[in-house]
C-alpha cells in the first residue's frame, strides 16, 4: 500500500481508536451512577451532594482545562497526551480501588480519572477532525456522530460490567478489573494515535488568522450571540447529567428493582448511540442548517421528561421507560454536534477554538447540573425533585438556542442588505461613469 492509500484510510483506524477508547474509558465515568448506587446501599455518611460532586467531577473535570489539553497536544503531539491521559485514568482506579475512606474518593478518583477522561475526549475530537475536516470532508458530520457514538454505547456496556462486577465481587475489585482492561487498551491503542498520517490538505496544529467580528479576538468569545449559545450549550448538559447521574438512584427510589433500574439505564445509552447513528440521514433526507437540531433535541426532551415524571409517580411506572430512552435524542444532538456546529458559531479557522470553547462550558454544566440536583434530593429528602430540575434547565437551553439562532438570521439579513446596498452603490458609480 502506498503513502497517499494509507493516508486515506488511516483516519478509519482513528476514528476506531477514538470510538473503543469512549467505551472503555469515557463509558465508566457515565456509568458512576452505579456505583454511586452502591454507596448508598452501604449506608454511606456521604450526603447526595457529595455524591454528585464525585461522580461528575470524574466525567468532566479536565473540561475546565481543556485549553492546557489543547496546548499539550500542539506541544508534545497528540499521541503523547492521549497516552498519558489513558495511563492517568488507568492508574486512578487502582489507587481508588484501595480506598476505604469514600471522601478520599474525590482525589484519588474525581480529578485525576476527570482530567484523563475529558482529555481522551477531546483528543479524539481534534484529531478525527483534522483527517475529516468540518466543511471540506464530506464525511465529516457521519465521523462527528459516530465516535460521538462511542460514550452511550461504553455506558451501555460498561454499566452491565459494572453491575455484573459489583454483585460479584464488591466496588473495590471492580475498578481493579476495569483498571486492567484499561490498562491493556492503552498498550494496544496508544501506538497508533498519530498524526503521521494526515492527508496534505490537513494541518495537525491550526492556528486563527480571522476574526469571526472584525474587532478584537476578546469580543468573539463574548459577544452576545456566543454568550446566549454557550448559556443554551450550559443548560441542556446541566439537564442531561442531572437527569442521567441520578437515574439509578432515582429509579431504586421508586422500588424499581436494581437489575430493572439496570437494564433501563443501558437501554437509554442504548438509544442514545441509535439517534447520533440517524442524525446524519436526518440531515441527508432534511438538508437543514444542523443549528436546528439543538432546539429541536432540547424541547424533544422537555416533552418526554414530563411524560417520563407522569407515568413514574403512576400505577402505569412500568412504562416509563418508553420516554426515557427516547431522551437519548437530547443527548445525542447536544453532544455530537458540538465540532461541527463551532464551524457555524465562529470561523472556519477558529473551530478548535470554539471547540474547546464548547467543551469547557459542557464541563461546568456536566459538573454543576448533578450538584444541583443532589442539593434539592439532600433538602427535600427525595428525588422526586431530580426530572423538575432538568426540565428547568431545558427550558433555559430552548430559549437560550431560539435567541441565538434569531441572532443568526438578523445578522445575515443586515450582510445580505450590505451587499445589495454596496451593489446598488457600485452599479450607480459605473453608470455615472459611463455617461461622463
């Protein structure tokens, strides 16, 4: 095979990489709500909020450093960072997993296991991204959704892991069985996650020349369309984490038996890889502006949070879980999205950027979002509070997508009027002419 084939099919073994690393590393910090579970199943001193503060803490964490992720990569190469953040998650959970203490869990577990799980994230992101470019590669938006695919399908089986592990064995061996398996994925994909292979129109290190606003740079991450977007971006992953942090709690609550609350957690992450795998045959059968996708999701979600709230407080809870798994669209639209949609909110050569951008707010709405939530379960002594809460922020993140995308169409309505008064001016200036 030579370099130009190689070139061409080498970001298939990337986007491999990037989907098997999500299951095994990313799919066992969304599945913390099992063993949160069983924290409490043992009579933990640890209050809901505490709980909460570990679990996302440990999902999303190194969100918050995502530009020194960012600046990593650029440094001592992509391969380099993505090693050290699968060794940093895999030597986590053996630390963790010799806790007896559960408030060390925070450090020994929480920021570390956080930091490399956001950073696997994001690496595989950038780099999938530099072999399918986001407006040049016309499979670009069919990459995005499926290694975006890879965390709802890792929640799916790392939770039957998880579960099967701890009614075997205890929490402690489990997460030194999953530290192996992590272990020996990061032998087996650390070697290959390389930028050798770029094709020549990819640069591995792209840099911004323009402005999205003909200002400063400041005033493109602050303007009032950014700030109402990243307000819309905040409020659906509070919602979602909320929401999927505390389901199998919430579901015990209820009487629901632990392998039922299991199985419909599963089925939820399920679903939700289903959804990021049709949204580019949505957008090829509906070739709309992907923009509309993320009110479309959020308000999808209002709808069966509230039907999913009705039937579980009913003698009919049983089906329940039909809206719950289809909340999965939500999810799918909010998170996969995310890179593509960042060449639409800024400039081509500002994606990276807003990128990170993206996912530094989707951190701090994945950390805060479950907190909150946690804090009303602590006051009112019940998690009745939990699908209340997440359908407030939804509420939030429509109105705060309607805002941006009305924006949108202001600003391109004021250039289009430009240019046709810009137009008529040229063409009177040439009639004038002409007749002199």
């Amino acid at each position: 095979m030579n370099l130009d084939s190689l070139q061409n099919y080498y970001g298939i073994l990337i986007v491999l990489i990037t989907v098997i690393s999500r299951i095994i590393f990313i799919g066992f910090s969304w599945s913390y709500g099992t063993v949160i579970a069983e924290f409490k199943k043992q009579n933990s001193t640890l209050s809901d909020t505490e709980m909460s503060w570990i679990g996302s803490i440990g999902q999303s964490f190194g969100g918050l450093l995502a530009p020194l992720v960012l600046f990593c990569a650029r440094q001592c190469g992509f391969q380099i960072t993505f090693s050290l953040s699968l060794f940093i998650c895999t030597i986590s959970l053996f630390i963790s997993s010799t806790i007896r203490n559960l408030h060390w869990l925070l450090f020994t577990y929480s920021l570390p296991y956080g930091f490399g799980n956001t950073a696997i994230f994001i690496l595989g992101t950038l780099l999938c991204g530099l072999y399918y470019p986001a407006g040049q590669h016309p499979k670009h938006i069919l990459v995005m959704c499926i290694i975006s695919m890879g965390f709802p399908i890792g929640y799916h089986i790392m939770d039957a892991l998880i579960f099967s592990a701890i009614e075997e064995n205890g929490w402690h061996l489990m997460k030194r069985h999953i530290a192996i398996i992590q272990l020996i994925a990061t032998c087996l994909l650390s070697p290959f996650f390389t930028t050798k292979f770029l094709p020549s129109t990819s640069q591995p290190y792209p840099y911004p020349s323009t402005a999205f606003i003909p200002d400063t740079k400041r005033k493109i991450y602050y303007s009032k369309l950014v700030i109402y977007w990243m307000l819309g971006i905040f409020s659906a992953m509070c919602a979602i984490n909320n929401f999927l942090l505390h389901l199998h709690s919430h579901l015990e609550h209820l009487l629901i038996s632990p392998a039922r609350a299991d199985l419909w957690f599963r089925l939820l992450g399920l679903f939700d890889a289903f959804f990021r795998l049709i949204i580019p045959l949505i957008l090829r059968c509906y070739p709309i502006d992907i923009i509309y996708l993320f009110p479309a999701s959020v308000f999808t979600g209002i709808i069966v949070l509230i039907l999913a709230f009705g039937l579980l407080y009913t003698s009919f809870s049983v089906i329940a879980i039909l809206p719950i798994i289809l909340f999965g669209f939500t999810p799918a639209v909010v998170t996969a999205l995310q890179y593509t949609v960042s060449n639409r909110i800024f400039e081509e050569d500002r994606t990276e950027q807003g990128y990170i951008y993206h996912v530094i707010v989707t951190s701090l709405g994945t950390l805060i979002g479950p907190v909150v939530g946690g804090l009303f379960v602590d006051m009112t002594d019940s998690y009745k509070s939990i699908i209340p809460t997440s359908i407030f922020f939804l509420l939030i993140s429509f109105m705060s997508f309607i805002a941006t995308i009305l924006l949108l169409n202001k600003k391109k309505a004021d250039e289009l009027e430009e240019s046709q008064t810009a137009s008529f001016h040229q063409h009177d200036n040439m009639a004038y002419g002409s007749s002199n």
